[in-house]
C-alpha cells in the first residue's frame, strides 16, 4: 500500500480528477446534443411497394404503374409484371422479406433516428420519401438515394445464411445483414457530402473512407463500430489488435503515398480479408485501409475543433499530419 501511495502525489490526484471532470463534460455535451436531435421533427413516410405488389392482381397494375413509375421502365409492357405476380421465385422473395421485416417498425424508428442526426448536421436535408421493395436480390444496388426518394431492397438483408443467397461469395453475403441496414443508407448518404478525392494517393484514399465512417460515427451513435465498417465482431476485434501492425506495414512499405491501384483491391475494396504478402492473411478482414483510415480522422477530429464540412473538405495529408495519429497497442 506505501508503495502506491508515494506514487498517487497531490499533483496525480489533480490531473486524475481533471481527467474525470473532461470525461464527465464530454458525456454530458453528447448527452445534451441527442436530446436536441430527437426533438428534430422529420416527415417520414415509407411505402412498403413490396407488400402492395406482393397482394396486387392483374387490375392493380395501373394504379401501381401511376403510383410507381420510376418502378415500371417504360419499355416493358404490363404484361411482364403481371407474369411476376405469379412467379413462384417472386411469390418466395415477397414471403421471406415479410418474415424477417412484418411491419417493419424496428427499421422506421432506425431511419427516423438517422434522418434526424442528419437533419441537425446538415439543416438543409430533406427527408426522403421511402419506398421497399424486391430486387432480385441485386445486392450491388440494395441502397439507391436520390434527394426525394429512397429505395431499400429489402431482399437483400434476409441474413448471410440464407438459401437466396448460396450462389454469392461469403464475404458479400456476410454483409447482407438487416443489421447493416441503416450503415448502408448512411453509407449512401456520404457519397452526397463527400467528394472522392482527385489525389489518388492511398492515403488519400484511406482518409475518404475514413471520413465516411467517421460521418457514420455522428450519425449513427448507437451502432456498434463493427457495424458501421461492416465487419462481424470477431473482424472488428482482429482490426483493433492488430492496428500497430497493420499501420507499420503501410509505413514500412511506403505505400501511404503511392498511387498504384493495386492497393485498393488488397486494402480498400470488399474483399475476402486484406492482402499483405503473409501467411496470416486469410485470417484477417478485407478494407483494412478503410478501418485505419477510420482512426486518423477519429485521431484528428478528437484534437481540432473543425465541423463536418470543414473535415469533408481537408486533404488527406493535413489531416493525417495534424491527427498526431498513434496506432493503438
């Protein structure tokens, strides 16, 4: 016990209760700026297009059409959709979205919640009007957000394991996941907030992705880390632990400044796990860039007083100089 005590001085006991009081005023501005944004008012209105076509006959096809029509390309007669009102395969797509969504109540409050914290970022957003649908499971476009409308694929979230989607790589079906949803809107969001840089350095293109998840840590601040990136947990824990020395391979191979786009198909672009050369690999997640991206910015923004737009705007390099950034250990 003396032995701790000739450590704990009156000057450590004053930086711990400095630390604490920092701690405690921090939590009590988030406190304090949630409570702003769920006062936000938003008009959220989502049509469920899936259901009102899973029940439709052949007569309801010109009140869908009238109703629908950016659902109904022009060059395809009515015909085509009233042949997949009976299509067994779209019948099976329509039973297994209202099972794993029913009324969907779990994802409107996720989506009112997200488009307020995007409200009190950026005040001049409207809410979209929201229509879900079926695919066809085309995964690559399971998200498309325009400025008054957003369109959810709903069959594209049913979960990894599911038989729809035996013929998809797992690594992209691991992300098929209803818990990825609201990320995945997010996700859309950002690409109308922050432009993809001209320098085509790599760390240029880490730091983007990096904005984006950090733009995710403002937006959605109820979601786990591992949701935001897209990772299981198990990948979520493997990136942390391993960050020192993911970092170190990029500085040690002088990849942060290179512009060869090699580097994006072993680091940034979804992927089975990251390519660095070594026998590990496999074990690791794919877009590990993105993730150490993720933490200069989280470094940055933690040390300089700037707003979104303002850190949406600022070069890689800056960003990364000014972050102080130390990989955790």
């Amino acid at each position: 016990m003396k032995r701790l005590l000739k450590y704990f001085t009156p000057e450590s006991a004053s930086w711990l209760i400095l630390a604490f009081i920092l701690v405690l005023s921090g939590c009590k501005e988030t406190d304090k700026t949630e409570e702003a944004i769920a006062k936000i008012p938003i008009d959220l209105k989502i049509s469920r297009f899936d259901r009102e076509f899973a029940k439709a006959t052949p007569t309801d096809i010109p009140k869908l059409k009238n109703e629908y029509p950016y659902l109904f390309p022009m060059q395809f007669p009515d015909s085509v959709w009233i042949a997949k009102l009976s299509d067994t395969l779209q019948v099976e797509l329509s039973e297994e979205v209202d099972k794993a969504f029913g009324n969907f109540a779990t994802e409107t409050e996720a989506l009112g919640s997200l488009f307020q914290h995007i409200k009190y970022y950026f005040p001049e957003f409207e809410t979209p009007k929201v229509v879900t649908l079926t695919s066809d499971v085309r995964y690559e476009d399971r998200i498309i957000l325009t400025d008054t409308l957003l369109l959810i694929g709903l069959d594209n979230y049913l979960g990894k394991d599911h038989h729809f989607y035996e013929g998809i790589q797992r690594y992209i079906a691991a992300g098929l996941e209803k818990k990825f949803l609201a990320s995945d809107v997010a996700s859309a969001f950002s690409k109308k907030v922050i432009s993809y840089p001209r320098n085509r350095t790599f760390l240029s293109r880490m730091v983007y992705y990096g904005k984006e998840l950090y733009l995710k840590d403002k937006l959605l601040p109820t979601n786990t880390d591992a949701q935001k990136i897209g990772y299981s947990e198990e990948q979520m824990d493997w990136a942390m632990a391993n960050e020192e020395q993911i970092w170190k391979y990029f500085v040690e191979q002088e990849v942060l400044y290179s512009t060869d786009s090699k580097l994006d198909r072993k680091f940034l672009d979804p992927a089975p796990f990251s390519k660095f050369g070594l026998e590990l690999d496999n074990q690791s997640p794919g877009r590990l860039g993105r993730y150490i991206g993720w933490q200069i910015v989280r470094a940055f923004m933690e040390k300089n007083h700037v707003s979104l737009n303002q850190l949406f705007e600022m070069p890689a390099d800056d960003i990364l100089k000014q972050s102080n950034y130390k990989p955790r250990k």
